[in-house]
C-alpha cells in the first residue's frame, strides 16, 4: 500500500488540538495510502491523551525519531529507516536542519515549505507572505498532493462514551447554553473576570444557561462565579471521571456559543461544533486563529486601542455572542 508521512516537531496538547483539522482529513485526501505521522524530537498528543479522536485517522506513530541530516549517521537514532520508502512526504516545520534530515528519507515526492520552498519538489503558485493561521499553511501543503477539501464545516468526531456522559448537563432543549472559558496561563492574556460576569449576567437575565470551564489554576474564581450568578454550571465537576480536555470537547456539541481568553482551553473548545468566540490581546489573532472553521471568531484589542486585553469593551463582546446565537444553526 502506498505511504504519506506528515512530519512535525511535535504536538503538545494545544497544537495537537489545533492541527486535528488536519487530521481529520487526511484518509479522505489519501483514500488509499496507509496514513504516518512522526515528531522529529518532540512528543506526539496523538499517541496519548489525544488518541481517541486520531486513531481512526492514522496508522502509524513514530514519536521522537530524532533525525540527524549528516550521512555518516543513521537517519533516525530510535527507529530504522534506511529501508522504508514513502510515496509523499510532507514536512510541515521550517527549521533547515531537519528538512535535511528528513530529505534524507525515500521518497516519491517530498514537500516542504522550509527555507521559501527550495527542497520542495512542488511548490504552490502563490507563497503567501502575510501572517497567517499556520494550520492553513499545512492545509496549503496538502492541496498541492491532494485533492482539496472544503473545511469550513469539518468536525471531528467525539466518541458516543463521553458523549453520552456530558448531554444530561444539556437536557433542555429550549436552552440557550452560553460558555465560558476565563483562565489561562499567560496572565497578561486574562479578559478580567468581572467583564465575564458582566457578559455572563446579561445572559442568565435572557434565561441562558452559564456554563463554566475551570481549570486547575482558576478553581479560585469559583466563589466569585457562585456569588454572581445563581445557577452556574461548572461540567468538569459533574463528570470528574473525565479527563477535562473531554469534557471540554463534548461540552461544544450542545453549547449554543462559547467565548474565552487566547488559552489552552479556547483552541479546545475550537472543535468547530459551537460559534467560539476569542479574547485577543496582547498576542496577534490571525496566526493561532482558525480561520478556515465557520464557528470560530475573534475581537482583538488592538482594535481598541492598544495590546492590553481589557480594552475589549464588554458591549462588543455581548454584541458578538448576540449575533452567533442568532445565526447559529446546530
């Protein structure tokens, strides 16, 4: 059977998140080919805690090859490679060493858009200059060996397990369930718990359901959420026996609109089920944004003004949620 190799330095969790689009598409762009991915020295979330939602995506893992682009060497210090062949190779990072290293692997075709192109075999008619969302620079790499896919409304499936354990939180039907999403680790990144309140109050007042992710750096702002609004759901407590990460990602199947800071939690809730709408500042949107995804939007502070995430006023934000709700069809 024919082989296609995605090569990567590595998914933690929240890039794993970010690049499932990818996976998710890869058998229907190579229909017949056994599907490989593999993490140059990084570790792979597809091996792991994300394994669940990729397994029936792709074939092969080889985690942490750590290649080496001199010829005296082996390819690989952990696997032999001397005798596999790939038909498409397809290298989605742009550090110079490693493209070598892996060029040094056989090959039908070999894509990569390190050092503007100059090792790839095809090469897109237009190299795009400006920031973009860099899954969509892979997702370009792709459409030069496949045939492309129209991705707007591409979701991946949640197993029914977890499913099955997160809809009783969404029973009424008639519900406008609104999520929330405030932490992060990157303090400056922070929309002040009080705007979300503010958001989240305006809301309840409509008779939406206020559904709050907290992870572990943010259980103090539990009290504060209880104080403020009168019947808060928090899921990851109801279903403790889940990993949150799940938790999360089954939440956005029956959330009506979903809003949060530039974090980890936000690229989870990007599964493209729900409208999401993120906090942006200081960061840029654009490069960590999914753009090709129907349901995922952003209000930047630069629009207001300045990098400070607080210039977000929370009348744009409730004007943003208002509008997803209004549109959004499940």
């Amino acid at each position: 059977m024919k082989k296609v190799l995605i090569f990567t330095n590595g998914e933690p969790i929240g890039e794993g998140i970010l690049k499932l689009p990818i996976v998710g598409q890869l058998k229907k762009r190579f229909p017949n080919y056994e599907i490989h991915w593999m993490t140059d020295r990084g570790l792979c979330i597809y091996k792991s805690r994300l394994k669940k939602y990729t397994d029936q995506f792709i074939d092969t893992i080889w985690e942490q090859a750590e290649l080496s682009p001199f010829f005296w060497s082996k390819i690989s210090k952990k696997y032999n490679l001397e005798n596999q062949y790939f038909d498409i190779v397809i290298d989605t990072q742009k550090a110079v060493a490693r493209t070598i290293a892996l060029k040094r692997l056989n090959s039908k075709i070999f894509i990569s858009s390190s050092a503007n192109w100059i090792f790839s075999d095809i090469k897109p008619k237009v190299i795009h200059k400006k920031r973009r969302f860099y899954v969509r620079n892979i997702l370009d790499m792709l459409d030069l060996v496949s045939e492309k896919i129209e991705e707007n409304f591409i979701k991946l499936p949640i197993p029914e397990r977890i499913l099955s354990k997160i809809s009783p939180i969404f029973k009424n039907e008639n519900k406008i369930y609104l999520g929330i999403a405030p932490g992060s680790n990157t303090p400056a990144r922070i929309w002040d718990i009080k705007n979300y309140i503010a958001v989240a109050k305006h809301f309840e007042k409509k008779g939406a359901v206020i559904i709050f992710f907290l992870g572990p750096i943010e259980k103090h702002l539990r009290p504060i959420i209880l104080r403020e609004i009168d019947n808060p759901i928090f899921p990851e407590e109801i279903n403790s026996d889940l990993e949150g990460i799940d938790v999360v990602m089954a939440s956005t199947k029956f959330l009506n609109c979903a809003i949060a800071n530039d974090s980890g939690v936000s690229q989870i809730l990007s599964t493209n089920y729900c409208p999401l709408i993120k906090i942006i500042g200081p960061t840029q949107g654009p490069k960590f944004i999914n753009d090709t995804y129907n349901n995922v939007d952003y209000i930047e502070s630069k629009d207001f003004g300045g990098s400070d995430v607080n210039l977000v006023p929370i009348k744009e934000v409730i004007k943003k949620v208002e509008e997803k709700i209004g549109d959004f069809k499940r």
